[in-house]
C-alpha cells in the first residue's frame, strides 16, 4: 500500500458523517477527487488533503451520479442537488436548489452546458420502491441556471423523450435512444 487517506471528520466548520464507498474516485493531474460529504481533493503520490468542500450530500436511496471532473470544476450530485466545486481550493461555485422530488443518475458536460439525467426507481434501506420522475435538466456550466425550459422535452403528449435509459453527450449534441427511434438534441 502506497498510502491512506483518511475520511476527514470536520471539513472547517462541517462535521461530515462521510463514507467514501460509493464515491468514485477521478485522477485529475496529480490529485484524486473523491465525492464523500461534498468533494475532497487529495494528493495523488502522498494522500494529503488539498481542498475540501464540505456540504450535505446524504444519499437518497443509493442514487446520486458519479462525479465528473471538467476543466479544473467537479459537478457532484446530492440528493436532489447538483453542486459546481473548483477542485483547487474547495470553493463551491453553485449549487442548485435541493429539491427532495428529485434523483440525479447521470451527469454530462456539453460546451458551457451540464446536461443532468434524472429519475427512476429506488428502494430505500427498508426495501420500499419508490419513482421519481424521469428527464433531463440543462444548465449554464458557469451559473448553475436552466439554459432553458428542459421541461419542454417532456411533454406528456407528443414526448419528444421519454422514460429516461442512456443518453450520449458528444459536443453539444445530446443523443437519446426511444424504443423505435435514435434522436438527437442540440
């Protein structure tokens, strides 16, 4: 073993209750990024903490999206939450309003655009199922904001998509596979 690094317990004034087994790591340069209570940055050849940004990240049902990395910012996902980190000093960019109707399963960057996935079925630690509505949610990479009304996608007559499963990002062109169909969105 090259080194341990410990789940920090207090990130500056956050006490965190952090596991890092669901988090998935991302190597970025010389730095691990991992997605415990928020987003923790660690030097790669020794395991020293270089930047911490705590926030509530409490699992909803074992749902949030891995983390991913895009041009020094982590996009990590919480219950209900998607949060921009700069992994060099720990400073949370944005976050979006939490909103516990939501599960994120999936995030993208397109251009100046992060392209979320969300819904599906959980089951909680009891083994109650529950749904959470399937879609898609489009943002400004530098503000967290809708881009625009994702919403429109999801008209239930004419669906332009429907019950979410894959989704490509290649550019700033979303694919999206129906049950007869390949689309494609700008």
């Amino acid at each position: 073993m090259k080194w341990v690094a410990v789940a920090p317990d207090q990130t500056g004034k956050v006490k965190t209750k952090l596991t890092y087994f669901w988090s998935s790591p991302q190597i970025v340069g010389d730095q691990v990024v991992m997605d415990g209570a928020g987003c923790h940055v660690f030097n790669l050849s020794d395991g020293s903490l270089v930047s911490a940004a705590p926030f509530d990240r409490e699992n909803m049902m074992g749902a949030n999206a891995p983390t991913v990395v895009d041009k020094g910012v982590a996009y990590v996902t919480s219950a209900g939450q998607l949060s921009a980190v700069d992994i060099a000093t720990g400073q949370i960019k944005w976050q979006t309003k939490p909103d516990k109707k939501v599960v994120y399963t999936a995030v993208y960057v397109a251009g100046d655009k992060v392209v979320v996935k969300r819904g599906g079925i959980f089951t909680d630690a009891k083994g109650k199922s529950q749904g959470f509505p399937y879609g898609i949610d489009v943002l400004d990479k530098s503000t967290g904001q809708p881009a625009f009304d994702s919403m429109k996608l999801h008209k239930s007559k004419e669906r332009q998509i429907a019950d979410m499963t894959n989704l490509l990002v290649e550019g700033s062109t979303a694919y999206y596979a129906t049950q007869k169909s390949l689309r494609a969105f700008d």
